[in-house]
C-alpha cells in the first residue's frame, strides 16, 4: 500500500511571484490550519468592500496559479482571498492530502478572515478548482454564511475518479475495489459522503459549476451527472467551449459571466468603477 501513498501524494509547486505582478496590492498571510499546521495565503483588500471572494487551488496547484482567475473579481470590486492547502505551495506539510482535508483548510482559512477582517465577511463567494471545487462544495454544505459557489471543472464522485485513473494502469476491478476501499479509510471519509453530487443536495446557496467541454481527466459528463443528480433551480452549469481541465480559456468570455452569475443569484453589487476583465488564466492542476 506504500505505493499508493506516493503515487496518490500531491506535487508541491512553490510560488514565484505575487500579486504586485498583476498590480494588485496584498496582505501576504499566514493562516492556522488543524494538526497546528500553518497555510500561505494572499488577502487583496478591495477598499471597504464587504464581499469577498475565497478562491481554493486544485491538486498540485499553489495560490499564484490561481491569480489570473481572481484578478476580475478584484477588479470588479471583490476582495479576495487566496491560500495554499496543505501539502500545497508554501503551506506546511502533513502527511497526506485528501478533498476532506482541502475543505478542512478552506475552513481554517474562512475563520481567518472572519477574525482579522470581519467587516469584509458581509457576503461571502467561494471559487474552487477540481480537488478544490470539491472541497468548496463540501465546506458549503455544512455552512450557513456562504453567498455562492463557483465550482470549476468538479468531479461528479471520487470512486470515479479513482476509477479512471487506475483503469489507466490496467488494474482488474477486483484490486480497483480494493484500493478504493483502503483510500476510503486512510482518508476517514466514505466516497459517498463527500462527492461532489451529494454535497450540492445540502446546499442552500446559488452554485454555479463551470466546465471545459474538452476535458479529459474529469469529462462533461460528471458536470451533467451532478444536474441531473440534484436538479435544483439554484443550481446552474457553464459549459465552456473547448476548454480543457487544467485551463479554462477566453476568460474574457466567461468572466463577465461569471459576475453576472453573482449579480443576478447574490446580489452582488460590482464597483461603478471595475474595469472590463482582459486576461487569460491557468488553473493548475
């Protein structure tokens, strides 16, 4: 089982720049996690805005990868907030990583801002990335303070992503049961309880999920799967033409639509003043 463990372990890309490279003033932050781990954060101070967007990497991503995506948030008047999990960027190291363990930091990090910046906690805005759109969806559904939820490029349930992946090695189904049996209980978590089709059931905010049609680690088809599962009006898909997994591309596209999301669902109020988003993004792994 040794070989699971380092075959499941998450690469560590450490950051490089800041957010002064995309001309963004931050709070560099350090932020108490669980087992008296510490994570690396980011805080982009919009003014006095009260809303504040908290953006979670996917799995081997780091907080800089995500900087493009935050930047029309930012300019749209949101503050935002972006963190390394554990195991992730230049946030401490713990023994494994699992999405329990990604909701377990996007926790610590939401009870950060509550305490250091509460005035910015009026409407909160979740945006997670695979692993961590997962994890976003998980933590919402056990909270009551969330506005809405930006879900981009979920999987629908883990067992079929465990699946997937090892069917890639040619394993017979009989050992794919077993290994799915055995991650289960290193995690303390079954599949069922935290998939991401479940967890959009006990969510009571608006949930935006955003998917590539080209992507090939986790297919369209888990988007749909997650609709059809839970079919709830405050539930919504945007299919994004010819984007893959690890980037979704013509952000000028969808990222207005994205803030039309939180305008029409959270009543999102932009800044009078939000310049038009002109980037493109990359969302790591």
């Amino acid at each position: 089982m040794l070989g699971i463990h380092w075959g499941f372990r998450a690469p560590r890309q450490v950051e490089k720049g800041t957010p002064q490279d995309l001309g963004f003033a931050f709070e560099q932050v350090w932020i108490p996690s669980v087992a008296n781990k510490r994570l690396f954060g980011w805080f982009l101070p919009a003014g006095n805005a009260t809303q504040t967007l908290v953006i979670l990497h996917g799995w081997g991503s780091n907080a800089e990868l995500m900087l493009p995506i935050a930047a029309p948030f930012r300019q749209a008047g949101l503050n935002v907030l972006l963190f390394d999990a554990r195991n992730h960027g230049q946030s401490d190291t713990h023994s494994f990583s699992s999405l329990p363990r990604f909701a377990e930091d996007l926790d610590s990090a939401l009870a950060w801002l509550h305490a250091n910046h509460p005035t910015a906690c009026e409407k909160l805005v979740l945006l997670g990335h695979s692993v961590g759109a997962g994890a976003v969806l998980l933590a919402a559904s056990r909270r009551t303070d969330i506005a809405a939820v930006i879900s981009v490029s979920a999987f629908a349930h883990p067992e079929w992503v465990m699946r997937r992946y090892l069917q890639t090695v040619h394993l017979p189904n009989i050992l794919i049961r077993v290994i799915n049996r055995y991650v289960q209980w290193v995690i303390g978590h079954r599949f069922a309880a935290i998939a991401p089709m479940h967890s959009v059931c006990r969510i009571t905010c608006p949930i935006l999920l955003v998917h590539g049609t080209a992507d090939t680690v986790v297919p369209l088809k888990d988007a749909h799967a997650i609709l059809a599962h839970c079919p709830r009006p405050h539930l919504s898909l945007l299919e994004v033409v010819d984007a893959g997994h690890a980037s979704v591309d013509k952000i000028e596209e969808h990222a207005p639509a994205l803030l039309a999301f939180l305008q029409e669902k959270a009543d999102f109020k932009p800044s009078p003043h939000a310049p038009t988003p002109h980037t493109t993004t990359d969302y790591g792994a």
